[in-house]
C-alpha cells in the first residue's frame, strides 16, 4: 500500500533501516513522558525489542506498521503513525478495528503534523471495507494525544488497564466507526 502525500506532509512505510531515527525520536524525556515517564530509549533496546514488534504487525498489502512521517518542503523527519490491529499482541486481535497511533518530535508538536498525518492515513485506510473501526489509546493526561483522537473524529470509549507483553498501564480508549 502507499500512502499520498498530505497538505504538508509525504509518508514512508519504515523497516529496520530506520533504526537510527527511531532512537533520536525517543532521546527526548517530553517524548516519552507518557510512555515509560521519559525515560529514553537505548539503541539495544530499539534493535532488539522496538524493531521485532514493528516487524511482526508490518503488512506492506494492508498498510500496517509504522508510517514514518516527513515535512514534504523539508523532507525533515518528525515523527511516526503506528498502524496495527488493536490487541495484536493479544490471544484476540481485532483485525477488522485498525489501532493508530503516534510519536513526534518535540518541535514539530502544536502545529497539527500529527492531526494531519493520523487523519490521511486513516482516511487512506478506510477505503478497505474490511475495516469497521479505527481506534487508539492514550494516557488519560496525554493530552495531545487524546485531542489528536478528537480531532480525527474518535469519541471516548472506556478507560482500562492497557496489557501488553512489556507493559501494563491505564489508558483511555478512543474509538471511531469506519
């Protein structure tokens, strides 16, 4: 699949080659703040544990993975669009309810990359009819986060403890019908 460029912005679907970009975006505390308290990222831990997920979900036919995401006058890169099926790590993923996500850099927040970039490419995505639902999950106090999810039409669905095979954490769940 291919993602068009937005009003600002171009799309690459990353893969391992994108290692180096992926540690510079989680060296900065405020990044990952409300996803492990800031504590930056090692390169260890992006080759060893980041890039085997990512590899695992990516589906190049069906635009799952991690959108990495470029200011298009610049080609600057800013940040990511994760897409993936919600609970893929689970015993039941939801391979008809699309999980998006995002990580950006610092000085590209508040000037709505992130709106932009989750909105193209679930409008993309939902052209597969296949698809019924787009959702997300936030720390409740990730604010960003959860105004991007409004922004891009999610409602408010419930708050639950997130269980991953790394992690556990309370988390707001955003949901829109395709």
């Amino acid at each position: 699949m291919n993602i068009t460029p937005s009003e600002r912005l171009h799309y690459k679907l990353m893969t391992k080659a994108d290692a180096e970009l992926l540690f510079q975006l989680d060296q900065d505390p405020e990044v990952m703040r409300f996803i492990n308290g800031g504590k930056p990222s090692s390169m260890q831990t992006i080759d060893e544990v980041f890039i085997p997920r990512m590899e695992s979900y990516a589906n190049v036919q069906k635009g799952w993975g991690l959108w990495q995401v470029n200011i298009s006058a610049t080609n600057e890169f800013i940040g990511w669009i994760l897409v993936r099926p919600m609970q893929f790590f689970s015993d039941a993923p939801e391979f008809d309810n699309l999980e998006l996500g995002w990580r950006f850099l610092q000085s590209s927040w508040g000037k709505g990359y992130a709106t932009e970039a989750a909105l193209h490419i679930k409008n993309t995505l939902a052209k597969n009819k296949d698809i019924t639902h787009f959702s997300a999950i936030a720390d409740e106090d990730n604010f960003g986060s959860v105004g991007v999810m409004k922004k891009i039409g999610m409602t408010y669905v419930k708050r639950y403890l997130h269980q991953d095979p790394l992690f556990e954490c309370e988390v707001v769940y955003y949901q829109v019908n395709n």
